[in-house]
C-alpha cells in the first residue's frame, strides 16, 4: 500500500471523498488526475485510483501554500457522480443518439 501525502485543497479534498464512497457503493471504479504538492513540496499530477478497495483519507492543514487548481477534475467528479445518482432515462435510442451520448460520456 502506497501512503502519500497531497495538499490538493479543500473543494478537491472533499469532492474526492465523496466521489470515492460513491463508486465504493457502486462496486465501481475510476481514476482521477489532481494537481498537487507532494510532501516535500514539489508541484505533482497524482492519478489516484478509486475503487471499493480504495483506502482514502482527507485531513486539514494550516499550510500557507497556495491550493491547487482543481476545478477540471472537482467538475469531472460532480458530473460522474451526477451520472451515477441521476442517470439519464431509458428510452428507445436511434444511432445517432448514442454517438452523442458517447461523445460526451468521452469528453468527461
């Protein structure tokens, strides 16, 4: 088990627990790239994968470092999580209907 610490801000922090919990319920799983600032203060992209095996733990800290900008991936996550909580109804589909839901299943 790999035990890393990551300054990923606050709104990144508690978006990826709740995403990560999610897919747990779901016997689901997905990775996920967040800027951050590893432990020794390098600027890093960690892919982290969640899964229903994923250990995760979210904690505060009085750094005064800069938070990373995460809004790609914190929208990323909301928009899966949106998916999984609400999906979209079933309805008889023509081809071209589910080439656009592809395409922006894909753009997630």
């Amino acid at each position: 088990m790999a035990e890393k610490s990551l300054l990923i801000g606050d709104l990144a922090a508690d978006t990826i627990a709740e995403y990560a919990a999610l897919l747990a319920q779901q016997n689901s799983g997905d990775t996920v790239e967040l800027h951050a600032v590893s432990g020794d203060g390098d600027e890093v992209v960690a892919t982290l994968l969640l899964n229903s095996g994923t250990s995760l733990m979210v904690e505060t800290t009085h750094s005064s470092l800069p938070e990373p900008d995460n809004t790609a991936a914190v929208e990323y996550m909301r928009a899966k999580m949106q998916l999984i909580q609400s999906p979209p109804p079933a309805a008889a589909s023509n081809l071209e209907d589910i080439a656009a839901w592809n395409e922006e299943i894909d753009r997630l």
